[in-house]
C-alpha cells in the first residue's frame, strides 16, 4: 500500500496506460481520479475502479477544463497529493507534407496541457505545503528523430525538457516531478500509429506492430501493466531523492 490515503489524478486515465495506472494506484491505496474527455466514460471506470475512485472529464488544451478539474477533485477529496500526466495524442506523415493544424493539435495536448496542467496541480501542492509527486508520460520518440514521426518526437522531447524543468523548479517546494518514457506499448493509440505506418510505409495492417514487438531486446511490445511498476515508484515515497528523471520503461529498447 504504498500510496494509502494519497489523491491521485491521472489523466487519459479512462482507458490504455493511464487505466492501467489508475487501478493499480487504487490498489495501493490511493483514491484515484479518472480524468479525460468523456466524463460519462471517466465515471464508468472509476466506478468499476470502486474504492471512493472519482471520473472527471478532462480537456488538458482548455484552461478553464483544467481549473475545473483541479476545483472539483480538491472540493470532493479536499486535496491532490499526485498527478500522472498520461494525456497525449499521436499523428505522423512526411515531414514536406506535415501541416500546421496537426501540428498544433499534437501539441496542445502534448506540450501546452501537460505544462498547464502541471502547473494548476503543482499551485494547489503548493498551497497545501506537503509536498506531492509529478508524473510526466514521455516516449522513447522523445529520445531520437523517426523520418515520418518529427512532431511526436518532438513533442515528446519537450516533455523530457519540461520534466527537467519543472523537476528543478518544484524541488524545494518537495514537489518531485519526473517521468517516464515508455517505449512500444499495445494499446488503443498503437492501433491508430499501426494504421498509420501501413498507410506511408504501403504495409498490411499489423504488420508494424509485429515489426516493432519482434524489435524489442526484452522479446515482445509491452502492455500497459508493464508501465504501473514505474509509475507507483515514482508517485511513492520511495521515489522522494528522485528529481527531473525521465526513465526509460521500453524492454530494453533505449539506453540512457
């Protein structure tokens, strides 16, 4: 039970990684709040969730979504000791052909709502002067350049910098921010990634994911439960001497 009687809030927490985290944070105690765009789906999960878990909708490139969420989640549990930054989207093309709305739209969600909603959450740390845990979700893209993928990994490097950032920024205020940078992870978004990639690389759907999952050192492409491991440590007191770290959770696929 390593996160009892802490709030928890986890956005894109209503399905793939962020449900994953957002159970298994139930299961170490922590009172969870299911945040993403469909609040009637958040509601459903956290109730399946149980255990006084909370369903917020959650629009991280709106700031008057993300006050919303930070005033509901402190008026129905009084406090928000960690956030799991987990909302992101993904798009890819030649890089002559990218245009500025998908541009834009990657990092909106990527970029400026994970910032401005690490920074509406770490205010109310601050106020309450206990501390909390700050949880940025990167990507292996973040850590190199892909020919059809440049504003993903870009934004996913800009994360990695935030991470550092905010991690010195928070430090003295006991605030520990951090992150992790998964690396192929079969989830809902990897099927879009895959239609994708057979889309510009004239492949069979699922041949992609098959390509990458045989690439990885460890054997296979992860799930998200291979990602709660990472996330519960850092979000733990365990994790208090660890400031503006981005780890790699990949099976092997980067070293850093």
């Amino acid at each position: 039970m390593k996160l009892q009687g802490k709030v928890a809030v986890v956005t894109g927490g209503a399905r793939g990684i962020g449900r994953a985290i957002a159970e298994r944070y139930a299961d170490e105690g922590a009172r969870v709040v299911v945040a993403d765009l469909s609040e009637a789906e958040c509601r459903g999960v956290a109730q399946q969730i149980g255990r006084g878990a909370i369903g917020v909708g959650l629009d991280v490139t709106r700031q008057d979504s993300i006050d919303a969420m930070v005033a509901a989640v402190v008026r129905e549990a009084g406090r928000i000791d960690v956030l799991v930054n987990n909302a992101g989207v993904f798009d890819m093309g030649p890089l002559l052909d990218v245009a500025r709305d998908s541009y834009h739209r990657v990092f909106a969600v990527n970029v400026e709502g994970l910032l401005f909603t690490l920074q509406a959450v770490a205010r109310q740390m601050v106020k309450q002067g206990e501390g909390g845990k700050i949880v940025n979700f990167a990507s292996q893209a973040g850590r190199r350049g892909e020919p059809l993928v440049a504003v993903y990994c870009a934004s996913k490097a800009a994360v990695i910098s935030l991470t550092q950032s905010a991690g010195l920024a928070l430090a003295k205020q006991r605030i520990n921010v951090n992150g992790i940078a998964p690396g192929v992870v079969d989830t809902p978004m990897w099927d879009d990634v895959d239609s994708l990639f057979a889309k510009y690389e004239n492949l069979p759907l699922g041949e992609k994911k098959k390509q990458v999952g045989l690439a990885v050192p460890y054997g296979r492409m992860g799930r998200p439960d291979d990602m709660v491991g990472a996330a519960v440590f850092l979000a733990s007191a365990d994790a208090d001497y660890i400031v503006a770290q981005t780890l790699n959770v990949d099976g092997g696929n980067w070293m850093s």
